[in-house]
C-alpha cells in the first residue's frame, strides 16, 4: 500500500544539500543589478540575457583555469574582462562591485519559509561555488542553521569539476 502522505517517503533521509546560487539565491537578479548601472554609465545596452550570457561567457573559462583561483579572485578577473569587451575599463569601485555586493543577492520568494521548514526535519547542507567569507553573507539572508557548508574553496575546484568527487 501506498502511503498517502507524501512527507512519508522523505523519512528515510536526515539531509538535504543544495546548490545556493541559481537555486537559493537568485544570482540572475544579482548580477543584473550590480552590473547594469555600471553598464548604463557607459552607454551599453544589452537584454538581461544577452548580460547574463556575456557575465557567464567570461566567468566560466576563468572558474575552470588552472591553478583554481578563489571566487573573490574569479568575480574580479571577470570584471576586468567585462570591461574591455564594452570599451571601458572599471574603476576600482566597479572592479568589485561583484564581491561587494554577492552578500546581498536576494534569496527566491520561497527560499527562505521552505528552508525553515525543511530545517525542522533534516539538517541541511550547501554545496557552493564561492568563498567561505563570501557566503557569511548569503547565509544571514538564508535565515536557518546550516549542519555544513562546503564550498569551492574549501574543496579546491569548481562544480561541475570531476576534482569534486575524488
């Protein structure tokens, strides 16, 4: 017989992990508004997707660079990129508007009564491509109690990296 509780089958597990960014939080919103100001000051105009695209199209080569560099590190080389493709190179106040501001991304309209929720059934656990110092941030916004919280600079590499696993 098939229980018609739903939360039944989810017994049998103690923890839940998640990814933060694109999950949690809503890094999209976040980007868009640390970089488009900066963006609109130089006259460039581009969709929120071609923004998107153009932020990851610059990040992504640099997070998979050897040696791994620290996200902090990643988000700064990536507005030194951001820069010469539009024609500018960022002041030292928009060469880490990125850093500055990731604290403050917002989390999803959900986010924050769900991991309540789910936190007084299962120690919950983040799996994130970011600092450590970097998350304090996120985690004051995130409001619950985390059992772990493992991230990229703790383990060396990137996700999706098979370095992850080993």
């Amino acid at each position: 017989m098939v229980s018609k509780d739903p939360t039944t089958r989810f017994r049998r597990f103690e923890v839940l992990s998640f990814d933060c960014f694109g999950t949690l939080i809503d890094f999209e919103r976040g980007v868009l508004t640390a970089l488009r100001p900066i963006l609109e000051r130089r006259g460039v105009a581009l969709s929120d997707d071609e923004l998107l695209e153009t932020y990851a199209a610059l990040k992504l080569p640099i997070e998979q660079s050897s040696p791994f560099k620290p996200f902090r590190e990643v988000l700064l080389r990536t507005m030194d990129s951001l820069g010469p493709r539009f024609g500018f190179e960022p002041t030292p106040a928009e060469r880490s508007v990125l850093v500055d501001t990731i604290g403050d991304w917002p989390p999803f309209p959900d986010t924050v009564e769900a991991l309540a929720r789910l936190g007084r059934h299962f120690r919950l656990v983040i799996l994130s491509n970011i600092d450590d110092d970097l998350f304090e941030g996120t985690a004051r916004q995130l409001q619950v109690p985390f059992a772990a919280v493992v991230t990229s600079q703790q383990v060396g590499s990137y996700k999706p990296s098979l370095a992850n696993s080993a």
